[in-house]
C-alpha cells in the first residue's frame, strides 16, 4: 500500500483517521515504543477510554510533573490499512508543542507499531511510503544496495555501526535508528568513556523533550559507515548528560535521525530483522547547521505567525540586533506568511555570506529593518 507522507523539517508527518473521525497529522517515529496522543482534548473528543495513569519521567529520571494515561482498543485507519486495537499513551497536556516547531497541526506520534507490522520502504524524494506484507516481500535486487542487520529491544531498532573520531580512532557504536529524530546523528558522551569529544564545538539548544529544551553541543565526526557506505563530516549533536534520560535495560551510545536517513532509499526490515538502503542524490549533500542564530517557533491559526523563540549568543542574528518574542514580518521583501516554517528553515541553513533582509516588529509593537549575514559556525 502507498501511503502519503508530508516532509517538515525532517519529521515524516502521516494522516491518520482515529475511530473513524479526522484524518488528524502524526509524526512516524521509529523511536518510540508506543505510540502518543500529545494532548488530551484529542483524546477526550473522540471519547478513549482512560486507562491506567503514568507519572512521566522526564531526563535523568527526575519527575516531569506530568501525567499520561492509556486507553486501548483504539482503531487508526490510513489508505489500505487498518489497526483495529491500537494502545496509545494520553499525555495530560500539551508539553511537546510539536505544531508550533513543525508548522503544521501535530496531533500526535506514531511509534514502531507501523515498523513492526510492516516492510517499510521510504524514497525521500517522494510523497509516500510503501507498506509490504512481510510475508511476500521480495528484497530488492540491482546494485548499490547495502543490509544491516537490527535487532530489535523494546520495540525500538538498534543496529552497529562504525563511528570514525580522529585517524587513530574508530569506535563500533550502537546507535537507535529513529526516524523521528531530525538531527543526522546523536552520541551520549557518558555511554563509552572511549568516545572522544571534538575539538571544535558549538554549544546549541538540541531540541525539546518532555522536560524542556534539551542543552549539549555540536560537533562533527569524521565519518560513519553504514554497510558499505561512508558518509564524511557528520554533524553530530552530543547531549549533556543531565538531559539524556537512559534506558539502561538497553544501554546504546545514542541515535541516527533523519537527516542522515533521508539521504537513502530506505527499506525498514523489522520483520526480517534488517535494513536495507542504497544512495539517491542527496547523498553527497553537506551536513550543514542553522547559520543565522535563531529558532522560530510558528503560531496563529495556519502557523504563517514566526516567532524568534530564542537567539544563540555571538551568532550573526545577535550581531544583527535580534531579540527573543520579536515576530519576524517579512524576508527579503517577501512577507513571512508566504513561507512554511520548512522553508524558512531551509533557508536558514543555505549559503555561507548569504545576506537576508529582514523586517521583525518587537514585543511593545516597534517595526525595524535589520539585515542577516549568514555564517557557517561548525
């Protein structure tokens, strides 16, 4: 079966009708476990069931103060496909945000269930995905393909692979494979007393979790092999530790996410325990960073608001004059509504001394002109 996927900032988004009402846009994640409702009001207007009730606990095992229930037996239907019985995780509130970080309206995360049914086959260039009955599922023949083995652990993929630090040192990582994750690649420092940081480094805000912003660095490897194939200068996030919460029934060294992934045909072989992958044209594509200095944050009612939610300290959006809560209203002469958060994201991240003119009215009201220079930091 095809079935239609949307790219947001490197976050595969699915529809999906939920006991016959919606479509409603999940984000397809291989990390997780089981799947999530992130706010309550869904859940509660389609009438779920309150199941048993968790306290979340937040990165490094301290209490979030937020509440998740279960609820069972929840039918999610896509084109071609139904799961009669689904168990979901009800989060008591909103924390994630995840619409106003992707731009579009996110109900939700779909976890491994998909994975664990199916072969999945994702072309990034495309606009869906193929769903293949594992039993009939022939492997693709032709050259250039590749085959990793997974092994699977609490419903999350794990695999090995060899991670090159400096010319003398190359360490075999076990990394989760998460669609879900944006980044290209993420390693724990604590995990491996091996591990070697980098000399040149970026501290940066790498995301949110359900305990807030997670803070570390970012750096660069000087290559990961994935079968056959070797990608170079991989940006690479390194959490601080504090932030990581642990799952030490499966001890790994951290995670590769999608903006590496996406620069394969990819086949997802839960069922056969495996993956298969082979280079499209993004292949040789630059891993590159934000080279302005701020994060966006979409609101209003079709998330064409932009918010500056936070600005890097010495980036060129500091030296700019840019502060946070300030509304970005035009780029380049073009309003901001013209744009998805994608695309401003893109361009974010584009051409080292690429100059963007930018108009951004301030929290009392004030409307200034300012002018970005974008520079690559790490």
């Amino acid at each position: 079966m095809r079935i239609p996927i949307q790219l947001h900032r490197n976050l595969l988004v699915v529809k999906a009708k939920v006991n016959g009402t919606g479509p409603y846009n999940f984000l397809l994640d291989s990390g997780v476990g089981i799947s999530i409702m992130t706010a309550s009001t869904l859940a509660d207007s389609l009438g779920l069931k309150h199941g048993q009730q968790f306290r979340v606990v937040g990165a490094g095992g301290l209490d979030s103060g937020l509440l998740a229930y279960q609820t069972d037996s929840v039918r999610v239907t896509m084109p071609g496909v139904v799961a009669p019985h689904m168990t979901w995780l009800v989060l008591s509130e909103d924390v994630l945000n995840l619409s106003g970080y992707v731009g579009v309206p996110i109900h939700g995360i779909m976890g491994s269930e998909l994975f664990r049914s199916f072969v999945v086959t994702l072309r990034p260039q495309l606009d869906y995905l193929l769903l293949s009955d594992p039993a009939t599922y022939r492997t693709p023949k032709g050259k250039g393909w590749a085959s990793i083995p997974l092994t699977l652990e609490n419903n999350k993929a794990y695999f090995t692979a060899p991670v090159q630090f400096t010319d003398s040192l190359t360490l075999p990582l076990k990394l989760v494979l998460d669609t879900g994750a944006s980044h290209a690649l993420s390693l724990e420092m604590d995990s491996d007393p091996r591990l070697v940081a980098p000399a040149r480094r970026l501290p940066a805000d790498l995301g949110r979790g359900l305990t807030g912003t997670v803070h570390g660095f970012l750096g660069r490897v000087a290559a990961l092999h994935l079968g056959r194939y070797v990608l170079r200068s991989v940006l690479t996030s390194y959490p601080d530790a504090a932030d990581v919460h642990h799952r030490i029934d499966v001890p790994r060294n951290g995670n590769i996410g999608y903006e590496l992934l996406k620069r394969f045909t990819l086949v997802i072989d839960y069922p056969h325990q495996r993956l298969l992958l082979r280079p499209n044209v993004s292949f040789r594509d630059p891993f590159e960073h934000d080279m302005c200095g701020i994060e966006l944050l979409a609101t209003g009612p079709n998330y064409r608001r932009f918010l500056v939610l936070r600005v890097v300290p010495g980036s060129p959006a500091a030296d700019a004059g840019l502060s946070p809560n300030e509304e970005v209203l035009s780029i380049n002469l073009v309003p901001a509504s013209e744009f998805s958060l994608s695309e401003l994201d893109r361009m974010l991240h584009s051409i080292d001394g690429r100059t963007l003119f930018l108009v951004l009215r301030k929290s009392d009201g004030e409307i200034y002109a300012t002018s970005v220079r974008l520079k690559r930091q790490i």
